[in-house]
C-alpha cells in the first residue's frame, strides 16, 4: 500500500484481504467540541484504538508519543503484525485518523491509510457496519522501527525559532495563532511560535474529507519552492497530522510533527 488515504469504494473492494485491519481511532470527546453524528456504530471488524493506550502515561502533557515498547504491547493486543494493512478512520469524517496514521509510519509502518471520509462517508455509501461492542483479538507480533526525524521536541522547537532552519506549521485556527481567541485549556495563553505560519486544520477539509488535489495545491501554494522540512504543530499534536497529511497529497518535503505542540511550549515559555 503507497497510499496515504483511500475511500470507502476502495476499502469496500479491498475488504476480505486477509492482512487488512481496520481502526476505529474516533475518540468520546475532543478539545474542539466537536461531535459525530455517527454514533454507536463502527465499520464491519474494526477494532477501537484508543489513543490514551498510545499515548506516554507518564508526560505532564496530553497525547504524547508512547515508548517503543508500549506502542509494540498495544498493537500487539490488537492482533497488528508487521504484514497488516491498515485502514484508520475515525466517526468526525478526517480528525484522529490522521494522527495513528502518522504514529505507524513514524514507528516504521508503511502499510497505513487514511480512510477519506471517515465512518460517515462509509455508512453514507450504505456499506456494512456493525454496533460497537468489546471483543479480544489473537495476539499480533508488530515491532517497530521509530523514525526519530519525525518527532520533533521543545529544544529543537526553541533553537528553530533562531535558525529557522526548518519551517513551523501551525493548524490550530486563525484566531488562536493570532493571540485573538481562547485556548481550550484554559491556562494556557493564545499566541503562537515565533517565525511559525499558520494553516488551520479546518482548511484542508471539506466536509470531513480531504480537499481536491488543486484545492490543496491553492492552499500549499506559497510552500511550492519551499524546500526545508516542514514541522507540523497545533495544540497538543493531533490535527498537527491532518494538515502533514494534506501536505503529503502536494509536496515533497521531509516533514515531522511537534509532539508537545502549543501545550509544551506555552507551558515552557509562557512570556
């Protein structure tokens, strides 16, 4: 698989390929208050990924990236071996999906797609689904491979803000970036990182689904003869990878997420 996202037609033709797996990575709530009108439901076989279980327990900051060894236990519970496609999708359309997609490259994975659309387009086509229930799979044997070029931390943050040798991309929305409107987390201030721009998560979709190619191409126009890696933030990384993902449909350039994003650096330099 070299795709980075697929639609439901191709998921629906591709169904009884013994290596594929199907994630369910929609989450109970979200920071940006935004609710499904698919619920209780999940797409035939998918499996719950659950990003607290793929999330470091042990960080002060929310949805950082697992150990090694804990992103092995977890997808080993849920029966991923080092063959399995998988298809990632999540009850919004295109919000949490992108994020376990971005985790399973960064551990060496390949053979991971975006589904466009998400459960809505899918139960949209009238394709099977099935109500949400708890189920134990055979144990899988993924290991993996971490790309540490893919994630990037506050002290590479803080000296980029200088050399500017990698270009800062900011998805949180206009207002946020600007300082105007408030954080979710109230005790976090507005603002943004010096020498980052911002493109809005919320620009490179269409109801839920990924923009046309010559959309996106209007909207990485400016980034066309950019050529230093691009590093992808938001506010704790999650739609940081929707916009990497739009990103990967366009350009060419070596790309990574801020893990810590704007909860990190707020909290580390909150002047």
């Amino acid at each position: 698989m070299h795709n980075t996202i697929v639609t439901s037609q191709w998921l629906k033709d591709n169904f009884n390929n013994p290596n594929l797996i199907i994630l369910d990575a929609s989450q109970d709530s979200n920071k940006a208050g935004l609710v499904s009108d698919v619920t209780s439901i999940q797409i035939k076989n998918a499996r719950p990924i659950n990003l607290k279980a793929f999330s470091n327990s042990n960080s002060r900051f929310p949805n950082t990236f697992p150990s090694i060894q804990q992103f092995e236990t977890e997808c080993q519970k849920l029966g991923i071996n080092n063959s399995s496609i998988i298809v990632v999708y999540d009850n919004l359309g295109i919000y949490t999906s992108p994020r376990v997609w971005w985790m399973f490259k960064t551990m060496g994975h390949q053979h991971i797609a975006v589904l466009d659309g998400g459960l809505p387009d899918w139960a949209n086509n009238g394709f099977e689904t099935e109500t949400i229930t708890k189920k134990d799979y055979k144990t899988g044997a993924f290991k993996a491979t971490l790309n540490p070029e893919m994630i990037k931390d506050f002290k590479f943050i803080k000296d980029n803000t200088i050399t500017q040798n990698s270009l800062l991309i900011d998805a949180r929305s206009s207002g946020r970036f600007k300082g105007l409107a408030p954080e979710p987390r109230k005790e976090l201030k507005s603002g943004h990182i010096p020498n980052s721009i911002n493109i809005p998560f919320e620009d490179v979709l269409d109801n839920g689904k990924l923009k046309s190619k010559n959309e996106l191409n209007s909207i990485f126009k400016s980034l066309k003869t950019e050529n230093r890696p691009l590093v992808f933030s938001c506010g704790s990384g999650i739609t940081a990878c929707i916009v990497l993902l739009a990103s990967e449909k366009i350009l060419n350039n070596k790309t990574s997420v801020y893990d810590g994003s704007w909860t990190e650096w707020a909290t580390l330099e909150p002047q």
